[in-house]
C-alpha cells in the first residue's frame, strides 16, 4: 500500500476514535443538562474528563498496533533482503563452481590439443 494512502487510512481511524458518534451525543445531552442546570459543572467536567481519556487512550492503543506493524515490516523486509543475498551467494557459489569445471575441462581439452598437435608435428 502506497504511503498516501496508508496516511489517509491512520488518519480515518483517529477521526474515528476521536469524533466517536455515541460519545458526541453523549456529551451533547450533558451539555444541555449543564445548560438546563440539571447537573453540576464537576459533573461536566468528568464526562469531558472521562471522554478525552478514553480518546487519548485509544490513540495511545492505536500509535502502538502501528509502530508493532512498522516494526514486522522491517523485520520481513529484512528477512526478504537476507533471503535474496543467500539467494545470490548459493548462485554466485554455483557460478564460481560450474567455471572451476570448465576450466578444468578445457585444461583437459587444451592438453589433448597439445597433444595432437604435437603428433602430428612428429609425423
């Protein structure tokens, strides 16, 4: 997922957490209690107390699950780079190994060569 978009999805989610729609009407009628004197400003003040301590722990909650997802991307980004540099050393390994051979083989080649060239020198 590109970068723009996974901002836009972290930002939906705070909004969401922060602009909680039960909660808002929630607060709405305390308010109007407030206002209608049907409770105290202590009252008040708790609910909007209690409200944003629910917003700052679930941000709280929210910045955790993305810094453990950040850190598994890291982690397997990693592991894909370790895996892909094993990759290439078990091949580079093979390479070196099949060029041992042919030049061994052509060393082989080269003798019989040498050889036969040698014969017919002779004859």
């Amino acid at each position: 997922m590109e970068t723009s978009q996974k901002s836009q999805n972290y930002e939906q989610v705070v909004e969401k957490i922060v602009f909680d729609e039960e909660e808002l009407e929630q607060l709405k009628i305390i308010i109007k209690n407030f206002t209608e004197g049907k409770i105290e400003a202590k009252q008040l003040k708790q609910n909007l107390l209690l409200c944003r301590g629910r917003i700052v722990k679930d941000i709280s909650n929210f910045l955790s699950f993305c810094i453990d997802r950040i850190k598994r991307e890291e982690i397997t980004s990693e592991d894909e780079k370790s895996a892909k540099e094993d990759n290439f050393n078990k091949i580079d390994s093979q390479i070196q190994q099949d060029l041992l051979n042919k030049n061994e083989l052509l060393r082989v080649v080269a003798n019989k060569v040498s050889n036969i060239v040698e014969n017919l020198k002779k004859d």
